[in-house]
C-alpha cells in the first residue's frame, strides 16, 4: 500500500449562499401572499392526485396569475407592479414547504447544491 496524499476539499463559499437565503427573507417579508399561492397551489396539486411536482411550474403559475390579474383591470402601471420573483427564491419555497409539511417529503425532488455561483 502506498502512501497517498489526503484530498482536501473546500465546500463552496458560505457568503453566496446566504446572500440568495437573505434576499429571498426580504422577498418573502414582503410578499406574504406568494407564500399563501404556492401553499394553495401545492396543496391542490395533492388534491388532485399529484405526488411529485415542480416548484418552479408552481412559481411560474403564481407569476402568471398576478400579471393576468393586475393586466386585466386596467392598472396604468402594470408594469411597475409586475411580481419580480426571481428563480432564485423557487429552491427555498420549495424548501420550506417540504419542512412545514414532512407528510410528503418527496413532493419536490431535490437535487444535492454543489457549489453558489456568484
């Protein structure tokens, strides 16, 4: 047996992660209803029969909606209220709802994070 060097490898910089987790607080903080939708929308995907989903069709839809609803009545700065959530906050919905609700751990897949890119 030979005498091998020991690897040593560093997990990705802790400061990406936790500027994303920070700007989804801050997103969520005001922006209570987003939670309530994806809640709503996961719920009756459940209902319907669904066992596995996609957090990010549920965010989709949720943008979707709110852009259909704040278009259709005639709002002169639509534009402005558009609901900007961002990709980056899917993983955390997803996250959270899967903490809240441990009777059905594997609704959302969840994928193993290898590094934050900055």
């Amino acid at each position: 047996m030979t005498n091998q060097p020991e690897l040593s490898f560093k997990p990705p910089p802790a400061e990406n992660l936790g500027r994303l987790e920070a700007a989804f607080a801050a997103f969520d903080h005001a922006n209570p209803s987003v939670k309530h939708r994806f809640d709503q929308h996961c719920l009756d995907l459940l209902a319907a029969g669904f066992t596995h989903y996609s957090a990010d069709a549920i965010c989709a839809a949720i943008r979707f909606a709110h852009d259909l609803a704040i278009q259709s009545v005639g709002d002169q700065d639509a534009e402005g209220k558009r609901l900007r959530l961002n990709n980056n906050h899917v993983r955390f919905y997803a996250e959270r709802w899967t903490r809240e609700h441990p009777e059905h751990p594997d609704f959302f897949q969840s994928r193993k994070q290898h590094g934050v890119c900055s």
